[in-house]
C-alpha cells in the first residue's frame, strides 16, 4: 500500500525504523539500540567546541518520533540561551540503554538527560503509579492541566530525594488496542484475546479484569511474536503503533485510550546543582517550551497518523464514551487495590485535580 509521508510534522522517513515503544519499563518499552553507531550529524550533534558543559540526552524512541523532535528542540534553545556555553548531545533509540538503565546513569551523574514514561518511574518514586490508572484522563486538555499543576508538581519534587530532577512533562498519549482477531468495540471483545502488555502488575491486573489474557513480553519481541501469533495483539500510542509497523501484522484497531501516558523530563541532580544559577533557569524553561512543542507535534501527528493506519488496510474501531465507562466500571476494583498501596488520600487528591480540570476546559 502507499505509504503516508508526513513531513511537514516529524519527517517520516519509514526507512530503517529502530525499536519505538511507549517507554514503560525497565527492560524497554522504548526498544533497543539500533544496529551500528549514528553519525554525530545524523543524532543532531555537532562539535561541542568551547562549551563548560555537556548534556547527553537519551531516549529510548527512534529518530521519527514527536518525542526526538521535542529533544532537538531543548537542544536548539540551550545552546542558544547559552551561546554554545551549554552543549547538547542526543541519542535515540536505546543507544545510551533502556529507561530503567538510563535513569540509574542519571543518579550517577554519568548521563544527564532522559526522558521516560511514568510506569517506569514508580521504581523510584512510587506515586507516579497513578498516572497508570486505567481512564484517569478523560482527554489530553484535562491531562495537561493536572500535570502542570499542583499535583504534577508535588510529584516532581520528590525525584530530588532520587538524585534526578524532573523539570516538565511530556506526552506520550493515550495507549490503544491492535489485534488480529476481531475489533474490540466493548469490554466483552476483551475474551479471550492474548495480549501483549508491559511488564506492569497494574497493566496486567486490569487486562485480566477485562477478560483478556495479558502476556508481559519484552517490546523488541513484540512485532514477531504478533506475526508468528504467539500474542493476538498488543497496547501502545498511536504512534508507535504506525511507525512500528504493527500494521502488517495486526488487522484491527481501537481508540480504546485506556491509559494516558506522560514522559517526563528527568536530569541528574548532581549536573543541574553544579550549573549556574542562570543556566538551571535556561534549562527548565528550555525543558518546559520544548515540551509543549513536542505535545503540539505529537497531537498533530496522531491526527494524521489515523488515516494512514486506515490506508494501510487496518479496521478502526471507534470505541465510544459508554463502553469506555463500562470498562473503567470493570477494573475499578484494580484500581482500588492499588490506591491503597500508594496511598488514598494522594488518590483522592489526583482524581479531585483532575475533576477541577474537567471543569475548568469544558
């Protein structure tokens, strides 16, 4: 089928695609490296020449996604906030290693920058869990002000005591279904079906509570086993989903949006205290404006990406706001038992946020 070039929005170039997970957890959502080494041109890196200060940002995802784009973007305002002072390396694809590997790098201070999702956080700072919740987050909007706020913040804070600073949050974006099956358009197309799922006990508690038979797998395993059928299919963004290729695999797809997923923007501790005053400020806001660029990118590319997955012979499924409810009602008592071991009074916190938010965009 014709491939859909979307340029105009983070230049799919649809050759070579390395591993482009959600970056979930410790062995690598985010995929693995690629085969050989990119050029310094090729991961946007030039000569640092007379820079006092070198930042190596890793990510797990690959070149082509929203999430690189919003690195380069960092890059950019950095070095010129800093006239070159600050340099700025980046590394796609798992090159530095996985979430897990490069967030221990930061508390070493021997990498700088990185920028996972939640789940994986919980191992440091177990409150993030909630952002795991199934269907917290009604939209992006609501997400957005929730994690820009008091609450987001909170949590934040407490990255300090892990030897990580975490200066702003991205997006990720809500987690759908693929299978090969049938669609899913309710909570009883859930039966029966084997899924792949992150290596997340809440993630597989609410899929059994579905119905579904979750399969933790590790990503890079991920696309073969959907071909040779040992998973019927599997969860992620939107985008990983296209620039993956699960499409030749899989034959049906459904904005089930069961989980919305941020990244945030980790350094290490030890780095940001040993800038000056005036560049721990460039940082954070060059963190902070680039991630709103990257939210922007990857809204604009999810919109796009939709019809290219239609294109290339996928069914979609539009599943609508009553079977999500149906859904949330179902795992509820999941939801319940991990509340109290993060904390209920924090829960209830999360859920008023995002309540007050719901009001405040309508």
């Amino acid at each position: 089928m014709k491939k859909v070039f979307l340029a105009s929005i983070f230049s799919l170039t649809l050759i070579g695609l390395t591993a482009c997970g959600g970056g979930e957890e410790a062995d690598s959502e985010n995929g693995s490296a690629s085969e050989g080494e990119d050029t310094a041109s090729e991961n946007g890196n030039d000569s640092n020449g007379e820079a006092s200060y070198t930042i190596e940002a890793g990510i797990g995802l690959n070149n082509e996604h929203p999430q690189y784009e919003g690195l380069l973007e960092f890059k950019d305002i950095v070095e010129e906030e800093t006239d070159g002072d600050i340099h700025v390396e980046t590394y796609h694809s798992g090159q530095l290693g996985d979430d897990r590997e490069m967030m221990e790098a930061l508390q070493l201070n021997t990498q700088e920058v990185t920028i996972p999702s939640t789940a994986p956080m919980a191992n440091f700072v177990e409150e993030f869990t909630v952002f795991d919740f199934p269907f917290l987050f009604p939209n992006e909007q609501v997400a957005d002000k929730v994690l820009d706020g008091e609450i987001g913040d909170r949590l934040l804070d407490k990255l300090e005591e892990e030897e990580m600073v975490g200066l702003a949050y991205w997006e990720n974006g809500f987690r759908d279904l693929t299978n090969s099956q049938h669609p899913v358009e309710t909570a009883e197309d859930f039966n029966g079906l084997t899924l792949r799922t992150m290596e997340n006990d809440l993630h597989l508690d609410a899929f059994e509570e579905l119905g579904a038979n979750p399969t933790p797998m590790a990503f890079g395993e991920l696309f073969t086993a959907m071909q040779q059928g040992t998973v019927d299919g599997q969860e992620n963004p939107l985008a990983t989903i296209y620039l993956e290729g699960f499409y030749e695999v899989q034959d049906y797809y459904s904005d089930t949006h069961h989980v919305y997923s941020p990244f945030v923007f980790l350094m290490s501790k030890q780095f940001y205290d040993s800038l000056p005053d005036e560049y721990q400020t460039i940082v954070k806001d060059a963190a902070v404006e680039a991630g709103e660029f990257q939210r922007e990118q990857n809204r604009k590319a999810n919109e796009e990406l939709l019809g290219s997955l239609e294109e290339e012979g996928m069914e979609i499924t539009e599943v609508s706001d009553e079977a999500r409810s149906e859904m949330a009602d179902i795992v509820q008592p999941v939801i319940d038992q991990y509340a109290e071991d993060i904390g209920t009074d924090f829960v209830d916190e999360v859920y008023e946020a995002v309540e007050e938010a719901e009001e405040s965009v309508e």
